[in-house]
C-alpha cells in the first residue's frame, strides 16, 4: 500500500503544507539565532543588577530593619534571599545547555568568578544565584518570569496561528484548482461510457480554463463526429436496403429453380442483417432512449419466446428480478445479439440465465460450441474481430459482441467472454443495481 495519497488534491495539499511548515522552522531557526545573543546579554544585565541592587540594599539597611527589608524584597519584586548553609543541597544547572551557560559565562564576569548558580536548592526549584557580604555568602532567588523567554514563547504562538491560516489557505487554493480537474475527469468519464455531459465550466487558473475550453471544443467535435456518422450510416442503410429490396423481387420472379432461389434470398437477408448490425454498432451511445425501468428477467423471458416461435431451441434459468434503471431496447439489441452468437455457433444447446449476484445483476449466455482461444476475448470485443480457427465458416460481420460491449459500457457494467465449464463459451454481462429499487426474490424458472 503506497504512503502518499494517490489524489491530486491531497498530494499537492501535503507538498504545500511541507513547505510552510519547512519554512515556518527555518524562519524560527533565523530567529533564534540572532535572538540568542541580544536575550542572554539581557538576562545577565537583569540577574547582575538584582544581585547588586539586592546586596547594597542589605549592606546599606541597619541591622534592626534587614528582616523588614527581606520580607518586602519577598512581596514586591519576588525575591528570596537565603544565607548559605554547609549542610545545604544544590543543583547545579545543565552544563550541555548553550544559552544556560552563556548566561552564567556573563554573570560571572559582571559579579565575580566566585558566584555559584543552581537551579534547585534544598528541593526547592528556582534560578538561584549566590552573592557575598564581607565572608557570608547569600542565595537570592529569582522569579522565573525575569530569565523565561517569554517573547519567544509569544513568537511561536503567532507563528502557530500563522501556519494554520497558511495550511487553511493552501487547502482553499488546491481545492479551487482541483474543482475543475474533477469536473474535466467526471466529463471524460461520461464521454467514455457513450453519454453526452454539459459543457464544463471553464473557470479557475488560465492554464486550467485554456484545458477545459479545449476538452468543451473536443467534446462538441466528438458529437458531431457521431451525428455525422449516424447520418451516413442512415443514407446508406437506406440506399442499400432500397436495391436488394429489388433484387429480391427480381430473384423471386426470376423463374429459377427453388433451391437457386432459396439461396440468393439467404444471401440477401444475410446482407440486410449485416446492414443492420452496422446501424446497431453506429447508435449504440444511446441513441437518445431515456433510462426507465426494466425487469431484465421479464424481458429476457419475452426475447427468448420469440426465438423458441422461430424453433430455436433456448433454454432457461430466469430467477424474478425486481425493475432496475436499464435502456429496455439496448439491452433487448444484447440479448439478441448473445443469443444469435450462441444458436450461430453453440451445436445445439443453448441456455439464457438472469440472476442477482451481490450488488450486480448478471445475465449470462452460454452454448457448447468450439469456445474461443485463451487470451483472444478481449480482442473478440473489437469491432470487425473474429476468430478464424475456432469459430469460424459461419458468416457475421464480426460487430455482434463490440455492439453487446459498447452497450453494457453505457450501462456502466461489464461484459465478459469464459470459458464455459463442460466446454462451449459463457457470454456474462454484469450490470450495477445500486441505488435501484432493489431486487425481488421468486422461484427460479428451469426449463
């Protein structure tokens, strides 16, 4: 499983956020960097002159008012001031943090190489510094607001603030960009499947528009392509159908004998029928029926009793389905066109079946004929393909099952060409159900 997203809108959202993030930190390093210097020189300034302000306040004090003194040092500016026991436990701070000892580097060149530091004396935490009067050494306590850094720790709130709005703006900017390629996609998808999608609106970045607007051009070409060759294959169904009507005429009157004649009109409707079929192949986007609708079970039902009229022998295993969203005469044009290439090269038995298999409805079309070689069924759903080896002498125009294709494609289904268990080919069409009224359960009718 890949770690990136595979989407457009997701890759581009986590490269743009990399990128802010990245530079959030280089900006913070920058920062403290030049910060460094400037706030150690300031804290040491601050701890050196409470040290002396605290030390001359004592010296100067009588010795009656000191403890006055201490406790106002205490109340007004937080100050807590000890005098130095040998039994007293300290903490000395971090030797492996730079700016800590950058600080203590400075004090001690301001008050003296002999004051000691410690960050916890006597289990009590705090930046302590020590001082002397005459031999006695003292302990002050500082009030941690007075060494914190508390401009940095506001710079980084904003800067926190500062890398949502800009992730919220990279999202707002992809999303605005990706809009479009959507709908280009969605677009491309229907044109694939046969339909006809509205004009996509030609917004967003220049270069996104210039797209849309050739891809909007392209479609209307496509169109009229299909409206083009609808109307040539019309004007020549017509200008055909129109002479061998004659020829027809002109063989039944010709007074040859029966078998003669017999075979001239077979050669006639196999020519008609291959006219049809390209008609078929050229309106197989829609050809503008509205989806309705339709029991596949019922109107397979209905398609093979007119086979079994004409004495074709057709067997069934229809399960009842419920109506389901389907183009009744496309659907109708697959049957049939299963059902010719099965009874053309299936011998003798062959089996129409409709059934609900999950979230799809199957119809499959099976006989027991030569089947078709390994590999060769995607190319059999080509246009004029056909297999020469094991399916062939038998006439055909080679466009039956790329018509059935190009149908259940417009269906957003699947069609498939198996091998049939027993020998012979199995014809499957697999078409989606969801979001339709569902399927009714019924006996299964064998016969």
């Amino acid at each position: 499983m890949p770690l990136l997203p595979r989407t457009l809108f997701w890759r581009t959202f986590l490269l743009v956020s990399l990128l802010v993030l990245v530079s959030t930190l280089a900006w913070f390093q920058i920062f403290s960097f030049y910060e460094r210097g400037p706030r150690v020189h300031q804290i040491a300034q601050t701890v050196a002159s409470v040290v002396n302000l605290t030390r001359t306040a004592m010296v100067t004090a009588q010795a009656e008012k000191r403890r006055d003194l201490l406790l106002q040092l205490s109340e007004r500016e937080g100050l807590r001031i000890y005098p130095s026991d040998d039994d007293e436990e300290i903490l000395a701070p971090p030797a492996d943090v730079l700016p800590v000892q950058m600080i203590i580097d400075e004090v001690r060149n301001l008050l003296g190489q002999q004051t000691r530091f410690a960050v916890q004396r006597n289990g009590v935490q705090g930046f302590w510094v020590s001082f002397r009067i005459e031999d006695d050494e003292y302990w002050v306590r500082l009030p941690r607001e007075r060494i914190e850094r508390q401009a940095t720790l506001q710079w980084l709130g904003w800067g926190s603030v500062a890398l949502l709005l800009s992730l919220a703006a990279a999202g707002l900017i992809v999303s605005r960009l990706n809009r479009p390629l959507k709908a280009l996609s969605l677009a491309a998808l229907a044109i694939g499947r046969g339909r006809r999608p509205p004009p996509v609106e030609e917004s967003g970045p220049s270069e996104v528009a210039t797209l849309t607007r050739a891809f909007n051009q392209m479609s209307r070409d496509l169109a009229r392509l299909d409206e083009d060759r609808a109307l040539i294959l019309a004007g020549v169904s017509h200008d055909l159908r129109t002479p061998l009507a004659r020829l027809r005429l002109g063989i039944e009157m010709s007074g040859a004998d029966d078998a003669m004649q017999a075979g001239m009109i077979l050669d006639i409707e196999e020519m008609d029928r291959i006219i049809s079929q390209f008609l078929d192949f050229g309106r197989t986007d829609g050809g503008g029926e509205a989806i309705a609708p339709v029991s596949l079970s019922l109107l397979a039902a209905e398609v093979v009793e007119h086979y079994r009229a004409l004495g074709q022998r057709v067997a069934t295993d229809i399960a009842a389905t419920a109506e389901v969203p389907l183009r009744a005469l496309g659907m109708r044009r697959v049957l049939n066109n299963l059902i010719d290439n099965a009874l053309r090269y299936g011998a003798s038995e062959v089996t129409v079946t409709v059934r609900t298999a999950g979230a799809d409805l199957v119809l499959e079309v099976g006989d027991r004929g030569p089947g078709i070689p390994e590999g060769e069924a995607e190319r059999l759903k080509q246009p004029f393909t056909r297999i020469e080896t094991a399916r062939s002498g038998k006439g055909g125009s080679g466009l039956g099952l790329a018509i059935v294709d190009r149908i259940v494609r417009a269906h957003e289904g699947r069609f498939e060409l198996l091998q049939r268990e027993g020998g012979g080919l199995l014809a499957r069409v697999s078409l989606p159900i969801a979001g339709s009224p569902g399927t009714a359960t019924g006996p299964r009718a064998t016969t």
